[in-house]
C-alpha cells in the first residue's frame, strides 16, 4: 500500500507473514508518519491497533486495506 493512502481510522490488513509475527491480522489505523523505534530505527508507515496489548508500527508497504460489507438496517457494531 502506499503511504499516501494511509488515513487514521482506516481498515487494514498486516501482510501474511510479516516479521511482527502478527501478519494476516487486521486493525485500525491510529497514526500515520515516521515512528521512532526503541531499537533506533525510524519506520515511515502507521501504527496500527489490532485489539491487543499494544500498537504495531509497520511499513506502509505491508498493509493493505480491507474493504467490510455494510451490515444490515438494525444491526450495529460495536467492541467489547
């Protein structure tokens, strides 16, 4: 995906197989730009909420968006 094509809030996709060890997952996109990284490296990507203790910084090149069928008239979504 291009890094341009990232916006907060967005449906995404981690690459099968990325090194995170969290690959095929989907999450929500919280920030978009360059993340300083504890080990010293810098990744320009998102990071991405996945629904479990902590955020993912990833490259943009291994997400992808993930498109959802709209629910029905009376149904709503929601997370617990």
């Amino acid at each position: 995906m291009n890094y341009e094509d990232l916006t907060p809030g967005m449906l995404v996709r981690i690459a099968p197989g990325h090194q995170s060890g969290y690959g095929g997952r989907t999450g929500h996109v919280i920030r978009v730009g360059a993340v300083d990284l504890l080990s010293g490296g810098t990744i320009t990507g998102a990071l991405v909420d996945i629904g479990e203790g902590g955020l993912l910084a990833v490259k943009a090149e291994a997400l992808e968006p993930v498109e959802l069928d709209p629910l029905q008239p009376g149904w709503a979504e929601f997370e617990v």
